[in-house]
C-alpha cells in the first residue's frame, strides 16, 4: 500500500537540519504510526513503549500481506489449470487428470442374465416400491442433531478454498511501506544538497528509509569531538555578534538553531531556556546598562520570566495520530 508523498517538503541544509528538515522528516512519519524509524536514527526517543507498539503493529501488517501474497500465488501451482473452452479455471486430481464424470456412449448398453434373471429383478423392484410406498405413509420422527451421520470425506477432494481478509482501515500501514516512504521523502529533500549520499542507499533495501537517514544526519552532524566544539564556537561567535543595530528577530532565530545543534549532539547546557539566558546576558553585556535593550528588559521583568517559561515548555508533538 503506497503512502502519499507531500507536495513540496524543505530541502535539506546543514545550518537548518535539526530545526527544520529533522523535525519536518519526524512529523511525516508520525500519522504513519512510523516516528520509532525517526527516533532509532536520531535517539532520545520521549516513548520508547509507543515506539515498539508502533514497529510491532507495523511488522504484522508486513506479515498479513505476506500471507495474502502466498495464497493468491497459490493458485498458479501445478494442480490448478485452465479449460480454454470453458475458460474456467479447475483442479486436476492426482494423476494429473481433470476431475470430470464418466460418461456412457450411446448404444454400448450390456445385456446380462436370461429371461429368469430379469424376471427376479422385476420382482425386486416391485418389493422396492412396496416399500417405498408404506414408508411414505407413515410419519417419520427427525433425526437429533446429535445422531445425524457425519458428513462425508471424499477422498481426493483438496480444494482451494480462499481466506477472507479484511482491508485495512486508513492509516495502518506495514514496516516495509514506512521505511519505503521515508526513504522517498530522504531523496526529494536531499535531492539538491545532498544527492551523492541518497544515491548511496539502494531503494530494494529493507532499510533504505533508516539508512539514508543515518548517512544524512552523519553527513551533517557527525558525533566526534571536533563536531561538538565547532557546534559550541558557532554558537558562542553567534551569540556574542549582537550589538545595537541588530536585527533581534533573525538574530534569535539563529541563536535558536545553533542551540537545537548542540542539543542533538547531546552537549550540556543546550535547552532553549539556556538560550534565552544566554541571550538576556549577551543584550546586557553588549549594548550597555543605559541602552535600549537593557532598559526594556530592566521594565519588564515579569515579561521576561514568563517568556522564558513559554521557550522553556516549547510544542511537543502529538503521536496519537
């Protein structure tokens, strides 16, 4: 079952990965009941118990499309077979012959016994109707449930006889279909940065969707010492660049993107709350007590502390979709 791609996904930069392409890629799979994809690439999964639920539910489905392959394939095997003059499909026994009724032809009836023979059978058949006939006028008690005979087993008889599946309702999808619309999505993202590394995954592979992921998040944000100290200078030189001609919403914004950074690298210190006292601190330290900045800060400290509970809160995602 294919899964609707959306219209126009961002393409992937490295300055906007996790504010952006990570977060747009995660909510994608979430309706998809496909996040645990997400989260066994990038971590810190906040349900682990919901993302085993979902890949488990996710791995039946495979397994209920496999059985409905395997049955109607099932029907091309040897002991099914097409009449052409009919043009109806029907089984043939064991000896590899169709099943049909033995007909008599014309004119080939055999005559046995002599007249003394025929004469004892019309007696017979005379006492037969007499029989009939009484038991007809006499009222039979129904059998019970309990004593009707069995019924009985032809030999020979191994008909093919198809399950009925129930369709599956909107939005259940199987492990393989998530990992094939996740690896779809990769390829339109990274189409114009990132082409080389999506080129490197093969589409036929059961973890083509996780392993372009991993390449990509590796390819931008590779875990090694190096990456975490250029991910803190960036941050810091970023911060420290404020001055009193600065544009504070393009500023924030960015200040806000490093942090994500460093907070998916797992540095301490990278909660958006860290960012907003990092910035209260910078704005005084740069631009003076006496400066713009400062004194609107200085006038609405009530402001300021709800406005770092509201950054420290931030959206969370609903996975119940």
């Amino acid at each position: 079952m294919s899964i609707t791609q959306p219209p126009k996904p961002p393409d992937i930069k490295a300055s906007t990965w996790h504010a952006v392409g990570a977060t747009y890629i995660l909510k994608f799979l979430v309706p998809l009941h496909g996040a645990y994809l997400y989260y066994s690439v990038m971590g810190d999964d906040p349900d682990k118990n919901g993302s085993r639920i979902d890949q488990e539910r996710a791995k039946s489905v495979d397994r209920i499309l496999d059985l409905q392959a395997a049955e109607f394939l099932a029907q091309s095997s040897k002991n099914f077979d097409f009449d052409e003059r009919t043009s109806t499909p029907y089984r043939r026994d064991r000896r590899g012959t169709p099943k049909q009724e033995e007909e008599e032809e014309p004119g080939e009836t055999e005559v046995e016994g002599d007249a003394s023979t025929k004469a004892e059978d019309d007696e017979g058949i005379a006492a037969a109707a007499g029989r009939l006939f009484r038991a007809t006028l006499t009222p039979q008690k129904p059998p019970r449930p309990d004593e009707a005979s069995p019924p009985k087993e032809t030999k020979g008889q191994d008909d093919f006889v198809a399950t009925k599946w129930v369709k599956p309702p909107p939005g259940v999808h199987g492990h393989r279909d998530i990992q094939r619309a996740l690896y779809d999505l990769l390829c339109t993202m990274g189409a114009a940065d990132y082409a080389s590394i999506v080129g490197g995954v093969h589409p036929t592979s059961p973890t083509c969707g996780t392993d372009l992921l991993r390449n990509i998040n590796n390819a931008i944000a590779p875990v090694s010492t190096t990456t975490n100290t250029q991910a803190k200078r960036a941050y810091t030189r970023h911060r420290e660049s404020f001055g009193d001609h600065t544009n504070f919403g393009e500023w924030w914004t960015t200040l806000l993107l490093l942090q994500m950074t460093k907070k998916h690298l797992k540095i301490d210190n990278s909660e958006r709350i860290d960012a907003m006292n990092d910035a209260i601190e910078t704005i005084e330290e740069n631009t003076g007590p006496q400066s713009r900045w400062s004194l609107e800060i200085m006038a609405s400290q009530g402001k300021v502390l709800r406005l770092r509970r509201c950054v420290a809160s931030g959206p969370r995602l609903d996975r119940s979709g």
